[in-house]
C-alpha cells in the first residue's frame, strides 16, 4: 500500500509540472504572444520567460536553486552556453542561469508538446538532425541572432543519455559555430534536475537544484579543425564535476 501511495504521489508530482508549465502561458498567452511577433521584442519576451515562466516552475516544483559562478557573464556579451541534459527541468534551470537572452538550438520534436510547443517553435532554433539542410538553416539563424546581441544555447550530446551514461559523448556543432562566430564557450554543469525530476515517470522530487557556471573557454584565434579539441576541453570540465558525484 505504501509503495502504490508513493507512486501515485509521482505520478501527481509530473501532473502538477506540466499545470506549471501550461497555467502561466494561458494566462499571460496575449503577452507571450506579443512579444513573439518581432525579434525585437524579444528581450521581453525572454523577460517574461525567465522571471514568471521558470520561477513558477521550479519553485512550484518546491525546488531551490543553488546557482555559483567562476566567472560572471557580462551584460551585453554573447556566450555559447553549453550544459549536461538529463531533465525537462534543464531548460527552466537554464533560464534562470543566464540574465543574458539567449536562444535555444533544439530539435524539432518538442514542437508535438502542447502549449508549451507553440512558443518553442516561435523562439527557438529548431534542427532536425537528420536533415543536412536543416542543420545548414541553424548556422544562418544563429547568425542572425548572434547579430542582435544574443547568446546560443545548446545541449551538446544531442539529447538525453541512457540512465548508466554520466555524460554522453558532444557533438561538434556548438564548438564549430563558436569558432566561426567567436564568441566564448560557457560550460555549465546541472548536477540535481535528473534527481528531482527525470525523464522516468516514477521518479523525482523536491529539493535543492545545484548549478554550476564553469571558466568560459575563449574561441578568439581558433580555427574550424580546432573544434574537436575545443569540444574534448569542454566535456573534461563537466564530466569532471558530475563524476565527483556518481
């Protein structure tokens, strides 16, 4: 009896994320939508975004973030930020990690999940990993956005490791469109969201949610060949700091 009450209190726990994740957009939905018109007014859109959309969810979740930094990101700077992914909760995190606007690089897919997907397309740079043209069509929007004095932020293993993986292999695509559009490499590691809310259905929790903002890796002077190199550096640093965990 007391294992079936504690499944059915996880199972409410998903249930009441994704009320978190719907209720502020149907009620700020004229706002958001606004803000989605232009890409100028997309610092506002972010805004609402960062300070009403994330704050709601991860502490709604009853999660307590617990956010340091080795190096501060500068107003007004330009960053590839890149992290570890194990959680719907990295997105919110990652929100709340950078005062910055930046703009996600993501897959397609997650255009399929109600409400929340209708913004994603809108806002985000989506890529079909699958499609050489698509992956193409990233490059230009990203240079478009890195033009209007935004950040790019990407999950570099490409999506959500297998539950024995502690860090999945990087892609290069982060580490090559930073180089070609020198701007610093950000690597920013999410130690708890798989803890308090994974991608399995009986799982999670609240709790403190750790983050740490790493060292920027500089890409001034590099060239293209130098990309894998540059990609090893930034998995060392994360896969370092999640290891200490395991």
């Amino acid at each position: 009896m007391r294992l079936l009450l504690q499944k059915l209190g996880l199972v409410l726990y998903r249930i009441w994320f994704y009320i978190l994740v719907s209720l502020p957009i149907f009620i700020f939905f004229p706002i958001l939508l606004i803000t989605t018109l232009s890409d100028r007014t997309y610092a506002q859109f972010f805004w609402l975004a960062r300070n009403i959309w994330a704050n709601t969810i991860i502490y709604g979740m009853f999660c307590f973030p617990r956010i340091s930094y080795e190096q501060k990101l500068e107003r007004g700077q330009s960053y590839m930020l890149v992290a570890n992914h194990t959680s719907m909760l990295d997105i919110m995190m990652m929100l709340k990690t950078s005062k910055n606007p930046f703009v996600f690089v993501g897959k397609k897919e997650l255009v399929n999940i109600p409400v929340f997907g209708f913004f994603y397309k809108r806002v985000c740079i989506l890529v079909d990993r699958e499609d050489s043209r698509s992956r193409s069509a990233v490059y230009r929007r990203a240079q478009k956005r890195l033009n209007q004095g935004l950040s790019i932020c990407i999950f570099p293993e490409g999506g959500v490791p297998e539950e024995h993986i502690i860090l999945d292999e990087f892609k290069d695509g982060a580490f090559k469109m930073a180089i070609a559009h020198d701007i610093p490499v950000v690597p920013i590691t999410f130690y708890d969201n798989k803890k308090r809310f994974p991608f399995t259905v009986f799982g999670g929790g609240p709790g403190i949610v750790r983050v740490k903002v790493h060292s920027f890796h500089y890409t001034k002077g590099l060239m293209e060949n130098q990309k894998s190199e540059l990609r090893k550096q930034v998995r060392t640093v994360i896969l370092k700091e999640l290891s200490r965990e395991a």
